[in-house]
C-alpha cells in the first residue's frame, strides 16, 4: 500500500516534470514538523553546498515554491545558505520545490543599517519591531548606554529610515529651537512632536528607556561583584541586509573580567521576518574559565512585579509600560530564550546607589547560563508591543514557551 504522503511527493514530481524540469533542474525539499501545533513562516536553512551537489552546474540564485506552484520568498545568506519561510501543520510534512533563477523583487522586510548621522547607531527592523545598539560616537561623548534599544512597530514594512530622516533634519531642529527662543512654545511643540521618533506618528516609536543598563535583552558575563557591563561597540559590520533576514557583526572594545584582562567580546545577531525575537552568539576572546553568562532585562519602577522567569523552560520575560506609562504608548513585552534550559533565572535588584547610577532603574531579571571558552553563548532577544499585535502579557510568555519549545524539536530538512 503506498503511504500517502509518498503517493502526494510523487504526483509533485510529476506535476513539476510536467511543467518543465526537463529544463530547469529542480530539488524537492521535505520539510517535517514532529510537535503536535503548527509552523506558520518559520525560517528554513538549506546550504547553498547541498544544492551544489545535486545541481553542480549552478549558481547561486534560486527560485522557491509550494508543491502547488505558489512562489515563497527567498534569501541568500552571507554565510552559504538559502533561507526561505516554510508552514508545516502538526504533526505532518511539507515539500517545496527549489529551482534556479531569479526571483521577482521580494519585499524587504528585515533590513538596517549603521546611522552616522545619529552617534553611530546600528538600527535594524523585521515586520515586528526596531532595535537598536550603540556606537562609539555615543561613547565618545561618555554616555553610558550599556543595552539595546527598543523601537516599537505596528505596521509591517520598514519605517526606520524614515524615522531617523526625520529626527536628524537639522533644519527642522534649527526652526524649533528658534521658536523656543522666540517664546512660540505652542508651535515649537507642535513642530518638536511632528519629527520626533519618540512620538507615534501611526507606526510605532521609541518609548523604551535604556540607561546605563542592559536594556531589551543583551548578555552580559557576572562575576563576583556583579553584571560586567560592555558599552558601546567599537566595530560594526552589516552582513545581511534583507529582505528576509538581517546579520551584523559587532566588536567590543576589551573587557577585564576576573583574572583576564583583555577580553573582546563579539556578538553576530541576527533578525528573521516573522520572529520576534533576534537570534545572537555571544563569544568571549581571551577568556580563560567557565564564566556565569546572563540575557538581562531591565526592571523599571512603573512595574516593578511585572516579570516572568522560568530556568527549566528556558525563558524570562517583563512587561515594561514603556518611559511615559501615562502617554498612551502601550505596553511593550520583553523576552529572552535559551535553546537549553537556563542554570538560573531571576531577579536581581539594585540597592540604592546602584538605581541613582544606573538611571533609576530596580535591576534586571536575568536568565543565568555558563559561557564555556572557545564556544559560543547562543540565545534569543526581542519584543512585542501591545498596539501591535501581542495584547497581553500570558500571549507573550506562551509565544515564548512555544519559541523555545520550537528550538528544541527544530523543522526536519531533508532534500531530495
């Protein structure tokens, strides 16, 4: 008897014959979930070297497709991969069809770029939120912005440059500080608010308070006397650029932890359309011995209480009311996931010279692993925004569980 999904891979093959693989080589991708809730968009990886073999006479651009003919957004990677968003039901399997040529204009969707104009910042997007890290412009005015920087969204296509066009238009700020000199306060306002970043002009803003902290999620070594925090990064380098995922390089300046005295943290993160969440290898040069590694949330006084921990689970979590609770800006979600389950995970607060030295805030729920020399420390950052699309906190600690649950029983690839 011939099992039925063997009975449905054979009439692709045929239909796709039929449609001319006499002239395009094609590969069948059979793409298996084995948890019992469905996959919707999740981004597969297939290297560019396993094509190669089958199709050794080919370049590198391919088109990707269902079995029913439906074109799928694809992407090549800076490190060889060809990555593409697949949707499986529970429990069952998939086949796209992966050919070569070149396909239409995909819509970019996760994209960024260093911002000279704005100290240096590297600020990237997918279709569910902005962030954000500091450059060595911000350090050399002695800033102390430790963490990432959160931009909240509730559209779907790229607004960042926009947004920066508008907060750098020195012109525009020349006319504001004019009419404040003037005393038109009222117009000065209105003009301040009409270009600023930190107003909601319909899709989203920055209304996340960072400080001298670790922000929306960066990872951080402990020792003994506490979080060794990085500052600014000193090199940055965009690897990828869209459409369906973004990957920059960032280089710290060195670090002294413990005994070790010249430890240079890098950090490759990386931002898939549909994920809420940043996918980042933490390694540490020079490092000598085992070291506790911790994904750190701030905790702000508006909601003090307003986290969610769990080791085993591999997840922490914070509802943050963002640095005007009462400007009607939403409650933005915060969250960090390990593909293992963590050594630890909680609260650490700041006594009260910490909170005056580090911009007021109670401290961090930190999700706690060990960082082993020579290998990298993997883990996932990001948020969501209730004006979006995530309106409560229990939607956010579930899409969290379901995350790293998805981690640890990863899509099946095969290709035939």
């Amino acid at each position: 008897m011939t099992k039925p999904f063997t009975h449905t891979l054979t009439a692709l093959i045929a239909a796709a014959c039929l449609s001319g693989c006499s002239i395009t080589p094609r590969s069948f991708v059979t793409i298996t979930n084995t948890l019992p809730d469905g996959r919707q968009g999740e981004m597969v990886e297939i290297p560019l070297e396993e094509l190669h073999k089958l199709h050794p006479a080919d370049g590198e651009s391919y088109l990707v497709s269902e079995g029913t003919g439906e074109p799928v957004p694809s992407q090549v990677t800076y490190d060889g991969k060809l990555i593409f968003p697949a949707s499986v039901d529970g429990k069952s399997s998939k086949v796209y069809i992966i050919r070569t040529g070149i396909a239409d204009n995909v819509p970019a969707t996760s994209v960024g770029r260093k911002y000279p104009e704005r100290l240096d910042d590297l600020a990237w997007e997918n279709d569910k939120a902005g962030y954000r890290a500091y450059g060595p412009a911000l350090q050399a005015r002695g800033e102390k912005a430790f963490g990432y920087d959160i931009f909240t969204k509730s559209v779907a296509t790229p607004v960042l440059e926009q947004r920066y066009a508008l907060e750098t238009d020195q012109a525009a700020w020349d006319e504001v500080h004019a009419l404040d000199k003037a005393g038109q306060k009222a117009k000065a306002d209105r003009l301040r608010d009409s270009i600023s970043y930190h107003v909601d002009h319909g899709n989203g803003m920055d209304c996340y308070g960072v400080g001298a902290t670790l922000g929306g999620g960066t990872a951080a070594l402990l020792t003994d006397s506490g979080i060794v925090y990085p500052s600014c990064y000193k090199e940055c380098e965009v690897l990828d650029n869209g459409p369906l995922r973004f990957t920059a390089r960032l280089v710290f300046h060195p670090l002294t932890v413990n005994a070790d005295g010249n430890v240079v943290e890098t950090r490759l993160i990386s931002l898939d359309a549909g994920s809420y969440l940043n996918r980042t290898e933490v390694t540490y040069e020079n490092l000598s011995a085992d070291t506790p590694v911790a994904a750190g949330i701030v905790l702000h006084a508006e909601n003090p209480e307003g986290y969610s921990a769990d080791a085993e689970q591999g997840y922490i979590a914070y509802a943050d009311f963002t640095d005007n609770a009462a400007g009607d800006n939403g409650i933005l979600f915060i969250g960090a996931v390990t593909p293992q389950p963590m050594n630890d995970a909680d609260v650490r607060l700041f006594n009260a010279d910490e909170r005056q030295e580090h911009s007021g805030a109670l401290g961090h729920v930190l999700g706690i692993s060990t960082y082993h020399p020579g290998t990298p420390y993997l883990y996932y950052w990001g948020s969501g925004w209730s004006k979006a699309d995530v309106p409560d906190m229990p939607t956010w600690e579930a899409y969290l569980k379901s995350f790293a649950q998805r981690l640890r029983s990863p899509l099946i690839v095969k290709v035939n």
